[in-house]
C-alpha cells in the first residue's frame, strides 16, 4: 500500500512556493518504493527538468486534458494519408501544460503540495529513471530518444469496444507515440505511475518502437500481419517479443533501485494470480498447446492475451542466464544492439521483419532467438551458453535452429530437466 502523506512534524517545516526556479538537477521529494516494499517520500533528483511547474524536461513534456479516441469509424482517422494527420485524427483535444504546486522545507527541497503533483513527480522521475537506464546500461543514444509527450489523466477510449474512458492503466501508445498515465478508479495498491518497473516496462515498448518499427505509430509487420483472417504466426511471435524483453529490462533497471531486483514487473500495484503469471523467478515451460497457438493461432482472436505467457518465458530464461550484474549489463546491451542491426550476418529484428514482411510464418521465435544469442559478444562465452541453454529448455526452441555460426550457439547446446520436451509422444 502507498504509506500516506501524514508526517506532520515534516509538514511543519515546509514554506509554501508559487512557482520555484527550476535548475538542473532539482531535489524533490517523490513516492519511491523503498527496500521495506513501501511507497515513502523520497528525497530525488530529477536531473533532465527544464521546467518544475509545467513538468518538462529533456526526457519528458507532461500534458493534460487531452481528449484520444480510437474508433474504426471515425471517418477523419480513416481519410489520414499519413501518420502525422491519423494522429491528429486520434487526437480530440491536445490538452494543456500541467501545473504542479510545491511546498519548499528549510533545504530547499520541493514537497508535492497535491495529490496530483505527487503523481506527476513521481511519474517524470520514473520515467527520467527509465531513460537513464536504456541510455546508460543498454547503451542507446542518447540522440535516438528524444523527449516523448505522457497525456496525463487524458480521456482515453477504445470506441470499438465502448464509449466509456479507459482507467487504471499505465501504457506507451504507439499511434500518438506517447505515454497515457490514464486516471486509476479501481486498483486499490499503488497507482501505476508510481509503479517503477511498470513505468521501465513502458517505456521498453518505446525502445522496441524506435528501433524495431523506426518510430512508426502503424508499423508495417503490424498492420499487414494483422489484416489477414488466419494464424498470424509472424505476428505472435513479434508481440510476445516485445511483452518479453519489456519485462526483463524493467526486471533489469530495478536491480539500480534501493528496493532491489524486482522479478514481479506487476507487484506493488497488482495483486493474486495476475501478479503470479507474470513472475520471472519461476519456472515457466512451453506446451504443446501453448506453441500450437504460436504458430497457429490469431492474434485479434485465439492467441489474444498470450503473448504474456510466451514473454514471461522468454524474460524467464533471460533472467535464469543471467545471475550477475555484469551479465545482466551484458544482456540488455546485446537486446538492444539485436533489435536492428544491418550486418548480414547477424540482421536485428527490424531487418528479419522486412525480410519476412510478405511471408510472416517465416518470422519464427528461433530466428528472434537467434538474433539475440549472435549479438552477445563472442568473449562472454559462459553467458551465451546460458541464454542458449535456456531458450532450448524452456522455448522449446530446436537445438539446430540456434547453432550454425561461432556467433550463434555452440554445437554442444542441451536442454536440462527443468522443463519436459514437447517433441516426445
């Protein structure tokens, strides 16, 4: 539960400030999780802000009052000739700059004055932290993720499914490409924009966006794999991929917080078994059930819902391969770098999903699989052989699908016990 704003003796401390200047880094006071697993007011800084009151930095330009409707019939959306003017389609009302109100203590420490200062602080520094991380740990440019709109509190509908806005969620929105930190009316844990790991977990999904579909809000495998009536096995594949490295990278950046590795990317907000499917510390194993939907299912239909289950495996084996930080370093590196990559020998995922963008069954988890292994360097030799080993036992994934270059898996790749084949009767 978030402890409550009740220290009165700290209160008592505090002057009130209009509208402080803003000076990079800014110390603020934000809900963090601590390493007792609650949400205290923390000392931070929030070292990318440009502007305190409006909530803007580098990193981050937090908007409210935004009006976003997704409906099939919309007939403006559905004239858009390009992405540009669909988003502007999508986009009912723009919104406006949010303004926060602070109280300042005697060391000139900012206090959320409100509820929704609170939240919007503790959002900025979640997502800033995220930031940090791919662009520190995974090493992307700082260049290649520029400063990204978050709708805070928008009026958000899917009027294909109902006219009411959607609430409790926390998510990167491709088609407008920002983050939605949507209003919370049932969950009764932490609100998602102070969760953490949820908020890394998001902006993966922005990092997967810019690199494998090059910032696309439609991108192309999406919506030419997802416009037939079969299986749509190429697609599957790609949205489990997504769900899966999203979580391990926030499993990842948690292990730099004071309440440590999080392998429960959904605890603290969620709870029961939705907290337990998606736990990476447990022993998750292909079925055949599971691997004939993969492949054989629909994602808008059968396969809907998962592509959690198959990247909660995915994550899982990562995470089982990874035991130090300096592998967990290691790998994050190598994910990104396998998201695109124009080197023949080793093509990332954006170039395999060009490839393969008229024949989507040929855009297999193996393939995927295989672009990861080959992008963890030649030198970390008891790593790879690890994520190998790893994928084989609990993906299901054929020994000979992943081996074939010294860049790929060695020969000498096994399964172990921790899962059952399912190839034998």
């Amino acid at each position: 539960m978030v402890r409550k704003l009740t220290a009165a003796a700290a209160l008592a401390t505090l002057t009130v400030s209009c509208a402080p200047p803003t000076q990079s880094p800014m110390k603020v006071r934000a809900l963090v999780l601590s390493s007792n697993g609650e949400y205290a007011p923390t000392e931070v800084e929030l070292k990318t802000i440009t502007d305190i009151v409006a909530m803007e930095g580098t990193v981050l330009k937090m908007v409210g009052g935004a009006h976003i409707r997704l409906d099939s019939q919309d007939p403006e959306a559905n004239a858009a000739k390009d992405e540009e003017a669909y988003l502007r389609a999508l986009l009912k009302d723009a919104g406006r700059p949010v303004t926060a109100s602070y109280n300042t203590d005697t060391a000139g420490v900012l206090w959320p004055a409100d509820f929704h200062t609170w939240n919007l602080v503790t959002t900025y520094y979640n997502l800033e932290r995220a930031w940090e991380y791919f662009t520190t740990i995974a090493e992307v440019k700082q260049a290649d993720l520029p400063q990204t709109t978050a709708y805070y509190f928008p009026e958000f509908v899917l009027a294909d499914t109902s006219d009411d806005p959607l609430v409790d969620n926390a998510i990167f929105f491709s088609p407008v490409k920002s983050f939605l930190v949507l209003p919370f009316k049932a969950i009764e844990k932490a609100p998602l924009a102070l969760n953490a790991s949820i908020l890394t977990h998001e902006y993966a999904h922005l990092v997967f966006n810019r690199r494998v579909y090059r910032g696309s809000g439609i991108p192309a495998p999406i919506q030419q794999w997802g416009g037939v009536g079969g299986s749509t096995p190429g697609l599957n594949v790609l949205k489990s991929l997504d769900e899966g490295l999203a979580d391990f990278h926030a499993y990842v950046a948690s292990c730099q917080t004071s309440f440590g590795c999080n392998t429960r990317v959904l605890s603290t907000s969620f709870e029961g078994q939705l907290v337990e499917d998606r736990d990476l510390s447990k022993n998750w194993c292909m079925s055949k059930e599971l691997y004939t939907q993969l492949y054989g299912g629909n994602f808008n239909t059968t396969f809907s819902g998962r592509e959690y289950q198959v990247g909660t495996m995915l994550a899982s084996a990562l995470y089982k391969a990874s035991t130090s930080a300096a592998d967990r370093q290691v790998l994050a590196r190598a994910l990104v770098a396998a998201y695109a990559d124009t080197d023949p020998l080793k093509p990332g995922l954006y170039e395999l999903t060009r490839m393969y963008l008229d024949n989507q069954s040929e855009f297999t988890l193996s393939k995927a699989a295989r672009a990861i292994v080959r992008h963890i360097p030649r030198g970390n030799v008891t790593l790879k052989n690890a994520v190998c080993t790893n994928l084989v036992t609990h993906l299901q994934i054929p020994v000979t699908e992943l081996t074939g270059d010294e860049d790929s898996c060695p020969e000498s790749t096994t399964t172990t016990s921790a899962c059952p084949s399912i190839y034998t009767p």
